[in-house]
C-alpha cells in the first residue's frame, strides 16, 4: 500500500514524463528508468520524435506494485 505522501507526489506530477523526469522522481539514473521500460515493468512508449513517454497513471500503477510504504 502506497503512503498518502507518496500518492500526493504522484498527483503533483505532470500527465506526461520523459525517462529523465521519472527517473529525477525516483532519484535515479535514467538508465534504470530504460531498463524497467525493457523489462515491461513500466509501461511507456515513444512520441513521434522517438522520446519516450510515461503516463503519471503508469507510474502510479508501478509504485502500487513495488511500494514497500
């Protein structure tokens, strides 16, 4: 179960984010962001400038399934 604190951050969140952006929230390296992109275990997809994109709604999902709060 996610922390309310948790899902607040989440709500502030643009709709949209870039891998570099999702990995600032996470405080991680973008690479890792990329690797959970490859894996499927977050979804994303690509623009049709070739950036990747994740919705605040996968995120959250993600955070559900991986949230140790």
């Amino acid at each position: 179960m996610m922390s309310d604190s948790l899902i607040e951050k989440i709500e502030r969140l643009p709709a949209i984010l870039s891998i570099q952006e999702t990995a600032a929230f996470f405080s991680v390296h973008y690479l890792t962001i990329y690797r959970q992109i490859r894996m499927e275990k977050l979804a994303a997809w690509k623009d049709d400038e070739g950036s990747w994109c994740i919705a605040r709604d996968d995120i959250k999902r993600y955070c559900q399934k991986n949230s140790n709060q």
